[in-house]
C-alpha cells in the first residue's frame, strides 16, 4: 500500500484523486499535456488499474482532464481553489471580514446550553444562548459553528444576532465594552457529523477554531467553536524582526 494511504472511510481512488489534483495544482502535471499512463501510476501508487480508472473518471466529471482513446489522459484546467477567508488579527479586522461579505446562516439548532469553559477562559455568565448553523457563500458551505452568547447580551439585540454574524454585532451593542479577546486555531479532519454539514467527505483536512470574549470582570459573554473547511481558510500575520 502507498505510504499516502492511511486507514481512512475514505476510497481509495477518492484519495487517489485528490493527490491527482494537487499535482494539477501546484502544476507538476501540465495543462495541456498528458497524464502518466494508467500503467505507471498503478506502479507508483502500488494500486489496482480500476482504482486509477475511477480516481481519472472523477477529475474528467470535474473538468479537470480529458481521456483521449489511444492517446491517453490530458489535462484540460487547474482545479480553482475556494476563496480564502482571511481570518484576521484583531477584533474588527475579523468584524470587517463578514460585514462587507455578509455569509448565508443557516439555523440547524438553537436552545438554552452552557459551553465547556477553562479557567483560562474566564468566568461563565448565569445562562447562554445557544444557536448551531453553517455559513456558505454561493451555495457553498464553508464552516459550521457553534455559538455561545450571554443571555442578557442576547436579548439586547436578539433579530441581529439569528440573522447575522456574531461579532459585528457584538461590536455595536450599545454600552457593551468587550475586554478581552482570543482566538486559537488547530488543524484536525471533518468526523461524520462535519463532514455532512459541509458537505465534504470524512477525514477532510478542517480548521478548527476557538473564540472567546470576556467584560472587564472576566465574565465570557461570547464563545465560537468554528469548523472551518481546511481550502477556505487564509492565516495572515506580521512577522516583526
């Protein structure tokens, strides 16, 4: 077995695929030229024919190559790669991501719950508003979240916060002064659930992503808990020498 294929729910000639496309991509394969043979990609990736059949068979429905009988497999395009969310630095640079490219929300659940804090995090309010949904852009999901909101701030602005995004609105409440802000991003892969919700499949490279907002006193009155598709995502900071 190929050293790129691990233990995954995933099918083999998916994966193969995948690996297909990122050589388009970073341009080892040539638009406009050929493939390997079926041949020597079954050497290389210790597979069976029908699996590079079907890895070959997906990029043709995508549009990326072309088989030719007799003449072999030619590249037709590189594959385009979703627009990247910049996820910015500071507060309002992350406010000003979604406020002049509002998203699609939609709602999958919302209830009363308390989120899972650590010390570190700070105090908990008396009660949460809870809200789950997934963003997209042009039909396209790119993140689910789950949402923490301190009741009391909730209720302030309760139409905005069902149907926008959770920090600019945070940021204009009147009277409220948020204290301190974090934010922690990991790297992990979608599990079943995520991957229904974005419509990926199973073990997807994801961003994972952590937000927590706290008053003066130390009381969080705000955490997300973001998944991100991993090809969505764009971390930018300013390296000081």
């Amino acid at each position: 077995m190929h050293k790129s294929f691990g233990n995954s729910p995933v099918p083999r000639y998916a994966q193969l695929a995948d690996l297909f496309r990122g050589r388009i991509a970073r341009g080892i394969w040539v638009e406009g030229r050929a493939l390997p043979t079926i041949e020597q990609l079954t050497r290389e990736f210790d597979v069976a024919r029908v699996t590079v059949r079907q890895a070959i068979n997906l990029l043709a429905q995508e549009g990326l190559v072309s088989p030719e009988r007799g003449r072999g497999t030619y590249v037709n395009s590189v594959p385009q790669r979703s627009p990247a969310l910049r996820l910015g630095m500071t507060l309002r640079d992350l406010a000003d991501v979604y406020r002049h490219d509002k998203p699609q929300l939609t709602l999958i659940e919302q209830a009363s719950a308390m989120p899972r804090l650590v010390p570190a995090d700070g105090k908990p309010a008396p009660s949460y508003h809870f809200m789950k949904r997934v963003h997209s852009r042009n039909g396209e999901r790119y993140c689910v979240i789950s949402i923490y909101v301190d009741q009391r701030i909730f209720k302030k602005a309760s139409s905005r916060f069902r149907k926008e995004t959770i920090i600019p609105v945070l940021l204009e409440i009147p009277g409220l002064k948020i204290a301190r802000a974090s934010q922690t991003l990991g790297i992990g892969k979608a599990d079943m659930d995520v991957a229904q919700q974005l419509g990926v499949p199973v073990n997807t490279p994801v961003a994972e992503v952590r937000r927590v907002c706290t008053t003066a006193d130390g009381t969080v009155i705000y955490l997300g808990e973001v998944t991100y598709r991993g090809d969505y995502i764009q971390v930018e900071m300013d390296l000081k020498p």
